[in-house]
C-alpha cells in the first residue's frame, strides 16, 4: 500500500471533544514490553467488532427501559428479582468491558475523553452500593445516588456517532454562545435595574416582580422567553404606569428576537458546519477503505503472476506462448481458447497492476493540487475590488 494511503489512514480518525486526560501514569509502562500480543489482539478485535457494539448497545438500551420500570413502585414490587437480574446483568456486562478496554491498552484507554466517561459512569453505577454499605439503607441522601443512576444511558455517546458530532458541534459553539450569553446578561442588567427604578417605587410600586434586582432579573427571564408577558404587562397596566409598554416591548424585541434568536442561529450554523464534516469523513473513509481493498486484491493478482513466472521458468518451455501451446493441447474442442497477444504475456500484466498503483496515487495527487489551486485564486478573486457596471460608469461620466 502506497504512503498516501496511510496517510489517508491517519486523517480520518475523528477527534473526541473531551480529549484532556493524562497521557499516561508513568513512563516507564512504555518501556515495558508485553508478551502476549496474540491474547491482546483477539481481545481487540473483539471489542471493535460490529457484534460487540451491538450488545453493548443492546445492553444499555435496555437498562434504561428496566430503570424506567423501577421508577413505578407497583411494577417494582412484582418485577423486583427481574430488576434485580438485570442490574447485575449490566454491571457485570460494564464490568467486562472496562475490563477488557484496560488489558488491550491501559496507557492509551486515558486518552480517550470518551472512555474517561464510561469509567465516572461507571463510579457513579458503583455508587449507591458504596453508600449503603459505609452509610446503612436509612442514609438521607442515598436517593441522590439512586438519581444519579439516570447518567448510565451517557455510555450510548460512544457507541454513537452521530451523538459526538452533535457534542463537536456544541463544544464549538462554547465561546461564541458565551459571548451572546454574556451580551444577554448585560442587557438584562441595564433593564433590571431600569425596571426597579420605573416599577418598584416603595408607595404604588409592583413589589412581586420588580420590588428587589433578583425579582427584577426573573421578571425579565420571563419577558425574554415571552412566557406569561401579558399577564405581567396588565399588572403594570393595572398601576397606570406609563412607560410600561414600551419598556416591555423594546426588551422584548431585544432579548427574544434578537439575542436568541442569535444563539439559536449559531447553534445550527455550528451544528451544519459539524455534520458537513462528518459527512466528509465519511466518505474519506469509505474511499481509503476501498483503495486498501483494491490495494489488496492488485497485491494478491501481482502475487499470483509473480508465482506463475516462477512456474514458467521453472517449466520446460522457453517462452509464454510455448506454455500456452502446452496448455492449449489439455483443452477440449468445447473449452475457451487463450489467445497469445500482447496482453497475455505475464510480464505486461505485472507491469500493468504496478502502473495501475502509480496512477491511483498520481491523480489523487493531482486532485489535492487542483483543490489548492482553486482556493487561491478564490482568495485572490476576493481581495480583487468589484468592478462597476458598465450602466453606472456612463451615468457617472454625464
């Protein structure tokens, strides 16, 4: 296989949003060379298996549809030792995978942010046996680690992809939803302390919603998602205050109709950016996966000729069409004929497979340089000034 596909290789695995763990727990693991690559290799096999997924898939699936069951308490008193099983099914199948997720790789497991994530799930799923045994049952917070249990359906995100490209998308948009967040909070600022002025005068004030700058901010918070504004503008309108309409309305158009309206907007800017992407993965993937196929196959055939010229010389014929002549005598008068062109000879096919290796490469080459060149000139056409229509330089000249 030529460089380019390995390089190809490299490309495409995707990167996970939370990859900030520890490269390691000492440098001295990785001096230490293992003995039993065989065992880690069937482990790892099985674990990047499609069947493996699809059990853990499975598995966690269903623990969430038993959790559910076990928030109604008369489906829990009959199903109790169901419930049971399959608490112990899914810890124990947890468990194993955690486990053989630690023998194939335990340095490089901590690199994955994803894999930090099933270890807290999996400190959290050990939590509520951990506090009943050091706490006792009548604990008062042992329904907190209980709650807690929820996050288990979290380990779907790894099976998942179409889920981290979603988290990708929101991790991007992190800075950018600060800022408006921030903007939004700032204008909420500036009216909350407006609206106590205006509205929570200690005689005929609205003390409810505006009398204090905490009840003034959650006032807002409602105006901004417009839940309810109508009710909170009759109470104003009740007290015949003047300017209480056009406050509501200019906060309303600022907060609602401009500042979500802009977070939303990022959000699904971020997310296309984010699935375009993936999309483009894709089929990067595919692509090197059927070129390594095709590198295969083109390496199998160079094989197969290199073992028939070894044949031919070996043979007792002096040249390719002696050995089709040979052959040609072993035929019946129904069987296909070889024909003794240029093309059969042995040597044009193994020079033929090797060009066909060197064009792929050559032209994705050429590909790559013809994709650099059209950015540049899309660079350069943007920074060259717009010329005017012709229409407008004659009105200018009379």
């Amino acid at each position: 296989m030529s460089q380019h596909h390995r390089q190809s290789q490299s490309r495409v695995l995707s990167s996970s949003p939370v990859d900030t763990t520890s490269v390691g727990f000492c440098p001295t693991f990785k001096k230490f060379k293992r003995k039993d690559d065989e065992c880690r290799a069937f482990v790892k096999k099985v674990i990047m298996s499609r069947f493996f997924k699809i059990i853990m898939i499975s598995t966690v699936t269903s623990n969430g549809f038993f959790m559910a069951l076990w928030t109604s308490y008369e489906i829990r008193y009959r199903l109790f030792r169901l419930l049971e099983l399959s608490e112990i099914f899914f810890v124990s199948i947890c468990t194993s995978e955690l486990s053989m997720k630690l023998y194939v790789d335990p340095i490089n497991y901590w690199k994955n942010g994803y894999n930090v994530l099933d270890v807290i799930v999996m400190i959290i799923m050990l939590l509520p046996y951990t506090v009943r045994e050091l706490m006792g049952r009548q604990f008062s917070y042992v329904h907190i680690a209980d709650g807690m249990q929820s996050l288990r359906i979290l380990k779907l995100i790894g099976y998942s992809r179409g889920i981290r490209t979603l988290i990708i998308a929101v991790g991007q948009t992190v800075y950018t939803v600060a800022s408006v967040l921030l903007l939004l909070f700032l204008l909420m600022y500036i009216f909350a302390i407006l609206g106590f002025c205006l509205f929570g005068s200690a005689d005929k004030g609205d003390h409810d919603n505006w009398g204090n700058l905490a009840a003034a901010f959650f006032t807002l918070f409602s105006l901004a998602t417009v839940d309810g504004w109508t009710d909170l503008q009759k109470q104003l309108d009740n007290r015949e205050f003047a300017l209480s309409r056009a406050f509501t309305i200019i906060f309303i158009l600022l907060a609602s109709f401009i500042f979500l309206n802009m977070f939303v907007g990022v959000m699904i800017m971020h997310t296309e950016d984010s699935i375009k992407k993936f999309e483009r993965e894709l089929m990067l993937e595919r692509q090197v996966t059927l070129m390594g196929e095709k590198q295969v196959i083109l390496q199998r055939q160079q094989e197969e000729i290199s073992r028939l010229m070894h044949i031919q010389e070996n043979a007792d014929c002096k040249s390719f069409s002696e050995l089709v002549e040979n052959f040609k005598k072993t035929l019946h008068h129904t069987d296909p004929m070889v024909l003794d062109d240029f093309g059969t000879s042995l040597p044009f096919i193994d020079i033929y497979f090797s060009t066909l290796d060197y064009q792929d490469t050559t032209v994705h080459k050429l590909q790559e340089l013809y994709y650099e060149i059209v950015h540049v000139l899309g660079l350069m056409l943007e920074d060259l000034p717009q010329e005017k229509p012709q229409s407008l330089e004659k009105v200018e000249e009379k």
